[in-house]
C-alpha cells in the first residue's frame, strides 16, 4: 500500500477512509506517533482515491464562509 494523505485529526482520516471504503476503495488507516494518522491504498486505486479526495475538498470549499465582508444587502432582506 502507499500513503494517499495524511492528517493530525483521527477524525478526518476516519471521515475519508468511510468514503473510500463506499467506493469500493481497499483502504487502510494507520496512526504514528500521538497526531499522525495516514491513509494507504493500494496503488491500483490511487488515481480513484485522489478523485474522491478532490471531490471531498470541494464540498468543503462550498462552506467557506467571508467573515470579513458580510453581504449587509443580504442581511437586510431578512429583517421585518
């Protein structure tokens, strides 16, 4: 197996493993040290699993919020 990413949160590689794994990918989740966890994959599904954690970032990205420009617009709309 070779490494496909590694984290400092247990969660996090927790959350992509279960994501992998419904996708059929062999997965394996392996911690060193107190804050290392990484995740393997067989070689075969590397190009698989990339696209998979590349569609999960993405999905993150759509809830970044600027909290230094509130739409104030936006805002007012709600107000009675």
């Amino acid at each position: 197996m070779i490494l496909l990413a590694s984290f400092t949160n247990e969660l996090e590689a927790q959350l992509l493993e279960s994501q992998l794994q419904e996708a059929g990918v062999d997965v394996k989740t392996t911690q060193e040290g107190n804050d290392a966890f990484k995740v393997m994959v067989f070689e075969d599904d590397l190009e698989l699993a990339k696209e998979i954690m590349e569609a999960r970032s993405l999905e993150d990205d759509d809830f970044l919020v600027d909290l230094d420009e509130p739409n104030l617009d936006e805002l007012s709309d709600d107000l009675p």
